[in-house]
C-alpha cells in the first residue's frame, strides 16, 4: 500500500472508533439509568456522579484521538518518521496513562465517598492495564519514529 492509502485507511480506523466512543459514552452508558433505578433505587444517587466522571474520561480520548488523525494526515503526506509524529505519539502515551490513572483514582475516590463497590475498582484495574499498554505501545513507537526521523535527517544530509 502506498503513503496515502495507508493514512486514509488509518483515518476510516480513527473514525470507527470515535464513533465506537461516542456510542458507548452518549448511548450505551446512559441507556443503564433505567433499569438501574426501576430495579435498584437505592442506587439511583450515585448514577449522576458516576456518569459525570465516565464522561470526564472521554477528554483524553478525543485528544488521543485527534493526535491520531494529524498523525495519519502526516502519513498522507510522505512525513511518516518525523519529529512532530514522534511528539504527537509522546502525546498519546502520556493521555493514555493519565487517563488510565485518572480512571483509577476516580474509581478508588468514587468507593471511599459510598458510591461504588470493591468489584468495580477491581474491574478498573482491566481498563488502568489497558490504558499503560496503549501509553508504552505509543512510547515505544514515538521512540523508535524518533531514531528514523534522526536517520532519515542524516541520510538527507549525505545526499
């Protein structure tokens, strides 16, 4: 495939899943209130602070995912191993984990203030997992886009 086949194959990715959270934040997340205090209402107080956090969590996800798509525009345009790539990757990383520490911690303030139960922090420690392998996977590529970037400039300057 060539540069500018991959970087709109990257974008159509980047928009499925914007999509994919924007459904699960604004429709399948709400969509529980419901069903949670027709059939728990003494659990009926603790939906607004658990949804305004979960919310919350969707920041660093749109800019991890805006990140993206200037990464693929990038791509399209031959600048693959690049500085600013390797930079918006740096940026990924450090959202990815903030989010994934933020989730934690929200989870944990959300338990101690009588809002949630021990098996849902246990469950977050799922998300916080998933959330440092997003931010060491974008490390290591940022790293190693970084070190073409200085090569690709040294070749240039031999040529």
């Amino acid at each position: 495939m060539e540069q500018k086949s991959l970087a709109r194959w990257l974008k159509v990715v980047l928009a499925g899943v914007g999509i994919c959270a924007l459904v699960v934040y604004f429709a399948v997340l709400p969509m529980y209130r419901t069903s949670l205090v027709q059939d728990y209402p003494e659990f009926a107080g603790r939906y607004w602070p658990w949804m305004l956090f979960l919310w919350s969590t969707a920041i660093p996800v749109a800019a991890i995912l805006i990140f993206g798509w200037e990464i693929a525009g990038n791509i399209g345009l031959d600048r693959s191993f690049s500085m600013e790539n390797a930079k918006l990757l740096r940026r990924i990383a450090f959202l990815a984990v903030l989010d994934g520490l933020y989730f934690f911690v929200g989870n944990l303030i959300l338990l101690f203030t009588d809002n949630s139960h021990p098996g849902i922090v246990l469950f977050s420690l799922l998300v916080v997992f998933a959330c440092i392998a997003i931010g060491v996977a974008a490390a290591v590529v940022s790293h190693l886009v970084k070190k073409a970037a200085d090569l690709q400039e040294q070749s240039d300057l031999t040529t």
